[in-house]
C-alpha cells in the first residue's frame, strides 16, 4: 500500500454557496462528506483528514510576509487535505472520485507521497 | 471526534441551533442588530461545515458551534470598535459575550429563546410577519422553506423579512419580556401567531409534506416553550397546547398509503396517537383555571369530543354544537359559522344546518363553503343541489388533494367526474 494525499482545491464562489445554503441543506452537504470520508475509513484506506481554515498568512523569500492570506493569491484556496493509502495512484484516483466537492465545482488534487524506505 | 458519528448527528441539528444560536447572540448583541445576529449565526454554522466535512463531527457539537459564535461575536464586537462604529448599546455588550459561559447554560437558553419569540411575535408586525419570522429566527427555516410552506415565492418571503426587520430595528423593540396588563397582550399576540402556525402546517393541502409537519413541530416545540416560564405558564398557553396535542394526534391517519387526504368520517380511529391524546387532555385540565374560556379552550374542547368518540356516528355532536355556540359568540366570523354549520346539522338535523349556513354567507366565494353545502345537501336528500355546490366548490380549488376529494364525492352523487 502506497499513500496518497488529497488536496482540495475550494473555488471561492463554493465558499460563498455555502453561505446561501439553509441550514438544513448545510447538514446535507455535511452527511455527503462524512458519509464519502466513513466509507473510506470502513474500507481501511483512510490515514488522516484534517480541514484548514480560511485564513493564515504566505510567507516568501527569507520569511517576509507576502501577501495576507490565501484568498489573495487566486481564486482557489486549500480548503483541507486527506491522507489515505491505495494499492497505486489508480486505485487513488478511483477513491478521489466519490468526493463531494465535485459536485460544487471543487477539484481535488491527488498526489503520492514520496517513499523513503 | 468520528465520521461514524455523523449519522448519530441529531436529526436537523443545523436547523435548531440556528435558532438557538440566534436567540442567545439577540441576547447578547440587542434587537437592533437582529440582522447581524443572523449573518454571525450563518458564519458559524459555515465554519461548522467546513470543518466537520473533513474532520468528522465533534462529540458535543452543539458546544462547539456555542464557543464558535461566541468567538465571532467578540471577533466582530472588536472590529467595531476598532473602525469607531460601535454605539453606547454595545459598550456593554463585549464583557457581556467575554463573560458569558463557555457553554449553554439551559436556563439562559430558555430565557433567550422566550424573549426572540416577544420579538418576533411584536405587535408592530403583521400577523404573516410574525409567523414568517418565528419560522425564521427561531425554527432555522430558509427562505425557500418557508416560501414553501405559505405556498409563496421566497422573494415575497424575503421582502416580507426584511421589513420586519427594519421595523423592529426602527420601532426601538425590547428583549423584556413584559409584565402586567402588557404581558396579557403581547402573550394573546404570541399565543395567535402560534395558532397561525399551527394551523398553517396542519390545514393543508399536502398535509403529508414533511415541511408542514415542522410547523406543527414548530408551534408545539414554542408553545412548550411559554409553560417554563412562571410568567407565560398561564390557562390559556396551556389550551393553546391542548389544541395542539388533540389535533396533532389525528395527523397520522389524515392521509392514507398514497398521500391522499381523509376525511375525518373515514379515518382509521386506530391510527390516532393515544399518548398525544392524553397529553391534551392533561394539558386542557391545566387550562382550567381560567377565569373565562378562551377561543382556544373552545376549539381544545371540540377536538377532545373528537378524540374521544369511537366512531363518527358516535360522535357527541350536541355538545360539539353547543362548544360552537359559545365560540361563535365570542368570536362571530364567517368560517366560524360554518363549521359550526355542520354540527348543527350533526346535531339537529341537515335542515337546521342549512339554515344555520346563512351566518357563513360572506364566504360564498370560498371552495371550503361549497363544498359543505354540497355535503349538507346531499344528507338533505337532494342530489341536484349537492351537485351543484360540488362543482362549485371543484371550480374554486387548485389543490390536487382536495379537487381529487371532491370528484370522489360529486362521483358519490351520481355525477360523472
């Protein structure tokens, strides 16, 4: 089993739907994710997933600050990332494929992790 | 924290601690930044979902969304201040949310919900505005539900909103639950708007519609609400609850397997809900220190003789007719007259019911009129005036369930539908 992380790429306009949403469609939205996230725990595929806030700052060259945060430097923004493990990137990009965020336009970027044993 | 426990996550979790939430930030932040309240409520219930999405829900996520709104109250309390924008009011209002407990303490909850309900029921609103907003601020609809529910578009919904809030911006509303001779008043304001609520979710044209039932939900969880406060646990809440209970126990065979309405006549008794049932009737021998009865006792009583008959003939109808009476004399309308109409007719005959019809005659614009003279007809033995009357009534309703009842009954009468 190899691992794979899975960057999520949110467009801004998904951060602003969610805004729109009702709170009982918010609590749907949430079972999708939860549901895509369980299933690959229930299958073991699962390492970790964590979700990263809507703030921080970007460091540059010798540590200056350069720019305020995430939303200034495009249009998309990390939203979070997920560890799991695969058989090979086929097998990740298989898994990848239930993900919610494609039904709001999301992407999510599939990347193996670089082996050092 | 798991994502097992996402499906444990209480069933419209989202929905009520919008309400929860909103009330408390009320509390903390004054009516006049009803909106505000609303847009942090909203903020941390998106931060909720970004979170949870991937990190699984946490064990007590009703305290985790608390901390989250209290941290954005403070968050945006200091941005104010900071740009000069904050008023006298809000002075306070930072040590009060700084000093808040780091969790919901029940008593507060209640208190803040109780007194968004005085706000939301405030009598510079119109009664459709004080529904839509209860709706709203306290039971965590959208716009579009509650669109849905009046059977509106959500833009009338949200205009309607909207003034509602400016008005209550403007008008200087309080959070004080009143005392004295304005208590009796602005509670008759609340108890009807409830009553509006109630009735909206339950005299429908899709009564199985998940989202009318949440208005009865509704109603019932707020009138529940008045009867934990000394103030507001009066004889009349408490016949409000018992109108509530009574009818609410009938929803379950108001409609059959394939979602069409039945009418009372036709029900299956046995899927009423008996503890519902004995909740009402625990709740009306509540309401019985009242030093007069009130319209809702009236209606509460006329549920009960319902509730308790075996069958349809055995209905007590005298006493129904009688519990008529006196709500038509304490509140003469039109669409009083004509339910009473059909107990009369129970009572004493299809004859006197027909005649006791002329008291309802502002409604002969309505379908619900025709369709009772038809009925009242039909058990006068005369088909060709039932007949009338029914398609009368089918040319004045839209609503499938009901034209497919009465093409039931004109077929009932011989008529080809």
């Amino acid at each position: 089993m190899d691992k794979f992380m899975l960057l999520y790429h949110n467009a801004a306009v998904t951060e602003e739907a969610y805004w729109d949403l009702s709170p009982e469609a918010m609590q749907a939205e949430l079972a999708k994710w939860n549901t895509w996230i369980g299933g690959l725990a229930a299958q073991g595929r699962l390492v970790s997933a964590e979700a990263l806030q809507p703030r921080g700052k970007v460091l540059r060259r010798r540590g200056e600050l350069g720019t305020d945060g995430p939303f200034t430097e495009g249009k998309e923004v990390v939203g979070g990332f997920l560890l799991l493990q695969a058989a090979d990137l086929d097998e990740a990009i298989r898994l990848a494929q239930g993900c919610p965020a494609f039904d709001n336009n999301g992407a999510v970027e599939v990347r193996p992790l670089v082996k050092f044993d | 924290m798991s994502f097992a426990s996402a499906e444990h996550v209480v069933e419209h979790l989202f929905r009520h601690e919008a309400g929860r939430l909103h009330a408390l930030l009320l509390r903390w932040l004054g009516v006049a930044h009803f909106a505000v309240a609303e847009d942090l409520v909203q903020d941390t219930l998106v931060e909720a979902l970004t979170a949870w999405r991937l990190h699984g829900v946490p064990d007590n996520p009703a305290g985790w969304l608390y901390r989250v709104a209290q941290r954005k109250t403070l968050d945006w309390l200091r941005r104010e201040q900071r740009r000069g924008r904050i008023g006298q009011e809000l002075r306070a209002a930072e040590q009060r949310v700084a000093e808040a407990a780091p969790h919901y303490l029940p008593e507060e909850l209640t208190d803040s919900e109780l007194r968004t309900l005085f706000v939301c029921c405030h009598p510079a609103l119109s009664p459709a505005a004080q529904v839509a907003l209860c709706l709203k601020t306290l039971g965590g609809l959208s716009v579009a539900e509650i669109a849905a529910a009046f059977l509106t578009s959500p833009d009338t919904i949200t205009k309607r909103l909207f003034r509602s809030k400016e008005t209550l911006r403007t008008a200087g509303v309080s959070l004080e639950v009143p005392t004295g001779a304005e208590l009796t008043r602005r509670l008759a304001a609340v108890l009807h708007a409830l009553y509006l609520l109630f009735s909206e979710g339950y005299d429908s044209e899709q009564p199985a519609a998940p989202i009318r039932q949440e208005l009865c939900a509704e109603a019932l969880r707020l009138a529940l609400l008045l009867t934990r406060q000394p103030r507001t646990d009066c004889p009349d809440t408490h016949a409000l609850l018992a109108l509530f209970c009574l009818q609410a126990a009938r929803l379950p065979a108001r409609t059959d397997a394939q979602g069409q309405l039945v009418l009372l006549e036709q029900q299956d008794r046995r899927r009423w809900s008996q503890p519902l049932i004995a909740r009402g009737v625990r709740h009306l021998a509540r309401a019985a220190d009242a030093p007069a009865a009130s319209a809702y006792h009236l209606q509460a009583g006329i549920a009960l003789e319902h509730c308790r008959a075996p069958t349809y003939a055995a209905t007590d109808w005298l006493a129904i007719r009688r519990l008529y009476d006196h709500l038509l004399a304490l509140h003469p309308s039109s669409v009083v007259a004509l339910h009473r109409a059909v107990a009369v007719a129970r009572a004493d005959g299809p004859a006197r019911g027909l005649q006791a019809m002329a008291q309802a005659q502002a409604l002969t614009g309505s379908y619900l009129y025709h369709a009772v003279l038809g009925d009242l007809h039909q058990l006068n033995g005369d088909p060709a005036a039932a007949r009338h009357h029914l398609t009368e009534a089918l040319q004045r309703t839209t609503g499938a369930a009901r034209q497919q009842l009465l093409r039931r009954k004109l077929e009932g009468v011989g008529f080809p539908g």
